[in-house]
C-alpha cells in the first residue's frame, strides 16, 4: 500500500504539543505545499493569518471556547476565504466586481480548505501534529477585527500546528458502504451498516473517557442538527461582503 495512504488513513487530531519550534526552511516547504493544491478558476483565494502574538493568540483561544492548544501549539494560523485580493483588479481592468455571488463564496472557501488539507497532509508527513479550531466562527467578527481582516476576507477556521505530546487513537469512520453509493444516491442498508458503527463509536468514547458514558455517532449528530448553529454567521458573512446573490 501506498505511504501516502497509508498517513492520509492514520489522522488524528492532536491538542497536546510540546514546546519544539518549527524550524522557519520548513514552514516554508508547508506553505508551498499547501499553496499547491487544487484552486477554482485559479482563484488562488486563500490568505493564511499567522497569529504569533502571545495575548492576541490567548484572545482567540477565549473567544474559541477555551481551547488552551491555541496557545500552546508551535504555530497557530487562521485560513481566510479571500475574493478581496482578486477584487481589487476589478478596477484595474475597468471591469464590475461581482464578487458576492453564492458561486464565488464557494469557491474561494473551497480553496480555503483544500489548501490547508495539502499543508496538513505535508505536516503530518513529516511528524507534524495538527487540530483544525472551528470555533473561531463562535466570534467571526470579533477574530476579524484582531486581525484586521477587510471586507471580502472571511475566517474559515483556525489550524493549531506543532510536534505531538501525544498518541490519541484513531477515530472510526463511517462504512464506506454507507458513504459511496453506486449511480444514484439510495439508503440501501445503511441503518444496519450504522446500527454497528454506533456501538464502535460508544466504545471509542468509553476508552477515550476512561470508562465513561459513550455516546452513538447517530445520537452525536442528531443532537447537533436540531440545535441552532452559529445563526450570527448569515449576517456576518453578508456585513463582509458575502450576500449570496
């Protein structure tokens, strides 16, 4: 089998790092990496925020949910969709910005996260550490103005980037009966095939937790499907510039 299937299979997110630097030659062999990927229209919308400031970084790790390996980690970078960059030759070329079409929204966070997937499978390739933080949108507008983000520039999420402290276990995935299905979207089996995989996932969270109460995949997500999530980020999005036309 193939190395490179063989890292990609073997992720795990880590929130413990010890205290080694990044040497700066290999940062930079990431951040071509990651520039590397895939792009829409060669969009090329992506811009990286390296936050280095000690309070500004304990700033954004409160307004994430207090997550203490934002500051912890060796480097901590927001990914931002980016169509000001672009935008801005718009002008230059006498021609009308039509930037907050639902399509190009799309696209430059697509880019966003296919970049920051290349630079990750780089980093772990070379014995990196990685946690992606989503909970920087809890304060999209607040990590915006920290970090001086301008209209048509949003965060997408944040990467904690370091050496590991730790070997967590693998988290399962669904069967992949489950998630590739052949000509046409159908449910065939699909209840048995997860029934299975929730009693996997109890015991993952028993063994994680230390014996504790283990909770389904299905419980999991139904929980988060019928809960309110982030309702502030529709009109964050459009205040930036992003109104879905």
């Amino acid at each position: 089998m193939s190395s490179v299937i063989d890292l990609l299979k073997s992720h795990r997110s880590i929130r413990k790092f010890t205290g080694k630097a990044i040497e700066p030659e290999l940062m930079e062999e990431l951040f071509n990496a990651g520039q590397s990927a895939a792009t829409s229209s060669f969009l090329q919308g992506s811009t990286i925020i390296r936050v280095t400031n000690s309070e500004v970084r304990e700033k954004i790790a409160e307004l994430a949910g207090n997550q203490p390996y934002i500051i912890k980690a060796a480097e901590f970078m927001i990914f931002c969709a980016d169509l000001k960059r672009a935008g801005n030759y718009c002008v230059d070329f006498d021609k009308p910005f039509e930037g907050d079409y639902t399509e190009h929204f799309i696209i430059a966070t697509v880019d966003v996260a296919l970049m920051a997937q290349s630079l990750v499978t780089a980093a772990e390739s070379v014995g990196l550490g990685i946690c992606y933080i989503g909970g920087i949108r809890n304060n999209p507008g607040t990590v915006s103005d920290l970090l001086d983000l301008p209209k048509g520039v949003y965060p997408v999420f944040g990467l904690c980037l370091g050496y590991p402290d730790q070997d967590p276990e693998i988290k399962p995935r669904l069967p992949l009966s489950v998630i590739v299905k052949k000509e046409a979207y159908n449910e065939d089996g699909d209840k048995e095939a997860i029934e299975e995989y929730d009693e996997r996932i109890r015991e993952y969270y028993r063994t994680r937790t230390g014996g504790g109460h283990g909770i389904s995949w299905s419980e999991q997500v139904a929980t988060l499907l019928s809960e309110k999530s982030r309702p502030h980020m529709k009109s964050f999005l459009a205040d930036k510039g992003f109104k879905f036309r």
